[in-house]
C-alpha cells in the first residue's frame, strides 16, 4: 500500500491473498489503484477467453458508467450483490481474518 500511495509503483492486482476474507480494516479494502481477480490456475483456454470477455465488459461498463450486469456482481457498496447475493452468505466462512490476528509481520 505504501508503495502505491507513494508512487513507487502505480497500482496492484492480485489473485489470491491471505487472510480470506480480509478484516474489515485491511489495507487491500481502502488502497487506490487495486484489484484482485478470481484465480484462474488449471482452467481452460476457452474458460479462460470467457472470463476475460467478462472482465472485459465490466471494465467497460464501469469507464462508461454503465451499470455491471448481475451476474457479474459479487458485492456491491460493501454488501453482497448480484449473483453473489445469491451464491454466498455474509459472514467469515474461511475464518481467515481471526486466524490472520495471530500472525505478526516479521522485520
């Protein structure tokens, strides 16, 4: 985050990140210029082309202000929206968050 925030480098984008789900004040939910992406690791070249297709058009839809189709939405205004709405429930499932309060960053 300081990086970014300092200009060292201009943005992140990450596709797995620990804890999941991050603690309601964890850096990644507030840092400019961020974003995390499903993981795609073992998936085929046609499911690959369809979820960039998708990426494609809400990238779109958000530069053009046009509303993201609902079933692209997971959350939305930090609640659960769209197909995600549908898909998950609120809460910690993984409970990575109270796990991750025993961990301290090692200088």
């Amino acid at each position: 985050r300081v990086r970014v925030q300092s200009g060292q480098i201009a943005g992140y984008a990450g596709d797995v990140w620990f804890p999941q789900p991050p603690p309601k004040d964890h850096p990644w939910r507030s840092m400019p210029w961020q974003a995390m992406t499903p993981h795609t690791s073992g998936t085929t070249l046609s499911a690959q082309t369809r979820y960039a297709a998708g990426v494609r058009e809400i990238l779109e839809c958000y530069f053009e202000g046009k509303p993201i189709r609902d079933e692209y939405l997971i959350a939305q205004n930090g609640a659960l929206a769209g197909t995600g709405a549908h898909s998950y429930s609120q809460g910690n499932a993984t409970k990575g968050s109270e796990e991750a309060v025993g961990f301290s960053k090692k200088n």
